[in-house]
C-alpha cells in the first residue's frame, strides 16, 4: 500500500472502528427489541463501509459495488422480518422489552 | 446443469403463486414431494448423465458458477430426505391449507437456500444463499406467531445477525488480502498475506459458523429455537438447517480456503470436544423432550466437528458421515417427539410414561434412533462414531479421544434416562386414550429407522462409494 492509501485507510478504519464500537455498545445495553434491531442496522453499516473502503483500497471497486448492494438488499429484508417479530411481540407483551421475553430457559 | 437445482425449484414457486385458481394449492404439496424426491433419487445415482450434462441457454443466463463433489451428494441426500419428513409431518400436523402451503412455500426457499449453500465455490455467494436459508428459517420459527415462536425466532434472529456481520467481516478482510471472493484465489493469496490480518479473518469466519452450526459457547439460541418451533420446523432446523448453514460450510471453507492449519485444527478440537461435554450434561438435566433432544444436538454436532478437526480424509469421511446420520437419527427422534407432543400436548417428561403400550411404533423407532446416537453396532452411528475415533487415534489426540469415547456413555445415559420417562414403565394417568398418529408421521418414522439401520449394516458400500470420495475435497 502506498503511503497516500494508507491514509484513506486510517481515516475510514476509525470511523469502521467507532461504528462498530457504538452499535456493539448499544446491541449490549439496549432492553428494546427495535433499538437492537437499530444496533445491528449500526453494525452491518460499518461492515458497508469497510467493503466499499476495501474495494476502493485493492482496485476492486465493480467487485465491492456489487457487494454493497447485496448486501443493503439482504439487511431490508432482515429488518422487515425484525420488524414483524417486534410488532407481534407488542400484540402479545403491549411492550418492546426483552426482558418479558425469558419465556425459554433451562 | 447444477443450477437446475436452484432454478427449477424457484420457478415453481413463482409459477405456484400466481393467482389461477386453488387447484395450485393442492399441487404444492406434490410438486414439493416429487422435488425432494428428485433431489435424493439423483444424488444417490449420481453417476448418471444429469450432473455433467450441459444447457448452454440456461448457463448463459444464470452465471453463479457451482461445483459438484462427493460431499455435495452427501448434503443433498440429506437435504432432501429431511425436507421430505418436514413436509409429510407438516401435511399431519398442520390442519388448514392454507397454513400447510405457506410453509411449503417456506420450505422450498430454504432448501433452495441450501442446495446453494452446498455448491457454491465462492464466499460472497455463500453469503447470499446463507442469508436465504436463515431468512426462511426466521420466519419458519414463528410460523405459529406465539409468544414462544416470537422470543425463539428473535433470538435466533440477532444472533445469525452478528454472525453475518462477523462473516462479512472477515469477507472484507479477503477481499483485501486477495483481491477475489472465489475459494481458490482466497485461498492461495493467503499464505502470501499480511499474517495478522489473515489470521484475524479465520478466527473472525470461524466464529460467525459456530454461531450459525450453534457449537458451544455460541450455542445461546439453539435449544430455544428448536423447542419454540413447531414441530415440522424442528425437524428441519435440527436435521439440515444448522449443519448446510454451520458445519459443512465449516468444513468447505476450512478445506478449500484456510486449509488445515495448526491453530484452526487446534479451535475445532477443543470447540468440539467442549459442546459434547457441554451438551450431554446439559441434556441429563432437561425435562422437556424437544430440549433435551436440541441440547443432544449440540453434543453430536460436537463430534462432527471434532472429527473435521483432525484434518485427515478419514476424519472428514467420519464427520460427514456423522452428519447425515445425525440428520437421519435426529429427525426421526424430532418427528417421534412431535407425534407424542400432538397426542398428549405437552412436552414434559414428567407428564409421559408407559407409552410404548399405546404408541408401539413410536416407542420402537425412537430406540433405534437412540441407540445409534449412542453409537451401538450395527447401526449407522456406530461406525461414524469409530472413524472419528480412529482418525483422532492416527492423529495422536489421545485425550480428545477418551473425552469422546466417555462422552458416548453420557449420550446413552440420558437417552436411557428419556426412553424410561416417555415410553417405559407404568402408563401414566389421564394417557390411556393416547393412540398412534396417523400413517403419514409413522411412515416417516419406520423410512428413517430402516436408513439408520440400512445405512450401518450396508456401511462397506456406503464407505466406498460416498466416504472415500471425500478426499478429493483436500486435495486442492
């Protein structure tokens, strides 16, 4: 790598970096089912954007384009079925805490 | 001519749903039999002309590139032998129509989902056909929308989700270090690489498939998923879905990219060797069937991994046998458990008792699939069981495989523990109307009984034919 991409690189791998850091953060703290649906959006975000940084980085920019956009499509599809859950569990509970949701152990 | 198998299931699909008539309805179940059908009939046979054969227009169109070898055979005959109990239990247990052509749609995606994930040859599309199979697998596990369904499938949810995070991760990281998604180009550039980053990426992938396979201590979401999911999805998930989504992926990728490195073998032994401890103490305590019988899965999913741990042909011909008859076995306990769960309505151990006078099939089938868990000669688990051992043996890992042997004891003592419970013993109160289930769910069953115990006493055939093979996978 030459010295000017490596400077592309460490200015876009703090931002993967934080990004990672706050949805990990808010996946750990949160009790409500759509703010973690929200942290793992925050997370598949910073995943995006090392994929695009990647294939800027090895020349590969056709390979991560088509990647990305895969991906964007797969993750709307996740957050649908994420959101069709939550909204049957308010049907059920009348709120969005996962801590009524321990139904299942032993 | 392999992108048959995924074109053709979904152009039925498209073709099932268009809005012609109810007669389509009905043909859903059909077309769904004859497709399972068609899958395992052609990967037994399958030296015949389908898998070479060439369709220049279809190739033109579809250019996902796919890959056949002996492994692919094995997975497909265990996608479509499990797909077909789910599908014969789900026309018994589901009443409506309507609900059984919902999950017939369901099903055929995660199939499709997972006949890609068997062929594929490179990881961005793995990826993708990952996805399918977990979406469809959502959506299965709160098929019922109750309380149960939702927590399980939410929690299987988020997990497959940062699974998928961790994987794509680690694809970026190839990426980087490869410039190229396809297996042998990753898996070439990677001696060349920057060491820490490849490394990263392994450990990365490897941790993103425990938690797909659920192998201990990524195993959070399994016993949940499998007890809340109706019982023609617990077929499913427990007979094909965590092993095409976790463990052959596991093994694919480890022969084909990261190839049988110290410290990766190092990981798969000691995950291995923990989730068959972890699982069978964990299934002596349980009172519910489907629990104990999810945990059971862990510790047998233990083994394959432990034996695709050891890096030789035969270890891999052993954990994959062990795959397909961990499929076989535990679907026929899983759709055993589902026939006692509709007639007495529960689940609790407790509650069950002397009900091999009243369900004598049941009763019988489920000792079969027990006893091969347990690995007793002849049946088919037995000598999974003893290729694993030898190939740990050969390797020198003689701990993993006292560990291994000791561990068979605990599969046997609760199993004995359920057989006592559920089926032994004095009928219990308030049971003596308890009948079989109809002849769909009890032929199911005695097909499943008959290939565990087929497949042990024709083990010589099944070795030459379909295990040996195997090796051409480490030969890159």
């Amino acid at each position: 790598m030459s010295l000017n991409l490596m400077q592309t690189f460490s200015i876009f791998g703090f931002f993967i970096i934080l990004l990672f850091i706050v949805g990990t953060y808010c996946l750990v703290v949160t009790r409500n089912i759509l703010r973690a649906v929200i942290a793992l959006e925050i997370l598949i975000k910073a995943v995006t954007l090392l994929l695009i940084v990647v294939g800027y980085i090895t020349g590969n920019v056709a390979l991560a384009q088509s990647l990305v956009i895969t991906v964007i499509v797969i993750e709307v599809v996740i957050v649908v079925i994420a959101g069709g859950i939550a909204l049957s569990v308010f049907r059920h509970n009348d709120d969005l805490d996962v801590r009524r949701l321990q139904n299942l152990k032993g | 001519m392999p992108s048959l198998i995924i074109l053709v299931p979904l152009l039925g699909l498209i073709i099932l749903n268009m809005p012609i008539g109810n007669f389509m309805r009905r043909g859903a179940f059909w077309f769904a039999i004859a497709l399972f059908s068609a899958q395992v009939l052609l990967a037994v046979f399958h030296h015949s002309l389908a898998w070479t054969g060439k369709l220049p227009p279809v190739d033109a169109l579809f250019k996902v590139g796919f890959t056949i070898d002996h492994l692919t055979f094995i997975m497909f005959i265990c996608i479509g032998l499990v797909s077909f109990s789910s599908l014969l239990v789900a026309r018994h247990a589901m009443g409506d129509e309507g609900e059984l052509f919902k999950f017939i749609n369901l099903l055929i995606i995660a199939s499709v989902g997972m006949s890609g994930i068997v062929m594929v040859k490179d990881i961005f599309s793995l990826y993708i056909f990952l996805e399918i199979t977990s979406i469809a697998s959502f959506i299965l596990i709160a098929f019922r929308k109750d309380v149960y369904g939702l927590e399980g499938a939410f929690k299987y949810l988020v997990l497959s989700a940062v699974a998928t995070i961790l994987m794509l991760t680690s694809i970026a990281l190839f990426i980087l270090v490869s410039g190229d998604t396809s297996f042998s180009t990753i898996g070439a550039s990677l001696q060349s690489g920057n060491r820490v980053i490849v490394m990263l990426a392994i450990g990365i992938f490897i941790c993103g498939l425990f938690i797909k396979g659920g192998v201990v201590p990524f195993h959070g979401w399994l016993p949940d998923a499998y007890m809340s999911a109706p019982a023609p999805v617990s077929i499913l998930l427990a007979g094909i879905i965590t092993k095409a989504a976790g463990i052959y992926t596991l093994i694919r990728i480890t022969s084909a990219v990261f190839g049988f490195i110290e410290p990766v073998k190092a990981i798969l032994m000691l995950a291995g060797t923990v989730s068959i401890l972890f699982g069978a103490f964990a299934a002596l305590g349980q009172n519910d069937f489907k629990r104990m019988l999810a945990y059971s899965s862990i510790s047998q999913i233990g083994y394959i991994v432990l034996g695709a741990g050891t890096g030789t042909a035969l270890g891999i011909a052993g954990a994959v046998f062990h795959l397909f008859n961990h499929s076989v076995f535990k679907s026929l306990l899983f759709v055993n458990a589902s026939a006692v769960e509709k007639e007495l309505k529960t689940n609790d151990m407790n509650r069950m008792g002397g009900l091999s006078y009243r369900m004598p099939i049941t009763s019988a089938t489920s000792m079969v699939g027990f006893l091969s868990t347990c690995g007793i000669p002849p049946l088919s688990g037995f000598w999974s069981k003893l290729l694993i051992l030898i190939a740990l043996w050969q390797t020198g890992h003689f701990a993993y495989a006292t560990i291994a042997v000791l561990a068979s004891v605990l599969t046997l003592a609760y199993f004995l523990m359920m057989q006592r419970k559920v089926f032994f013993g004095k009928l219990a109160l308030g049971l003596e109307n308890v009948k079989e289930r109809g002849a769909g769910i009890m032929f199911v069953s005695i097909a499943l009984a008959f290939i565990t115990i087929g497949a042990g006493i024709f083990f010589p055939v099944i070795y030459n034919n379909f295990l040996l093979p195997i090796k051409e996978i480490l030969v890159k």
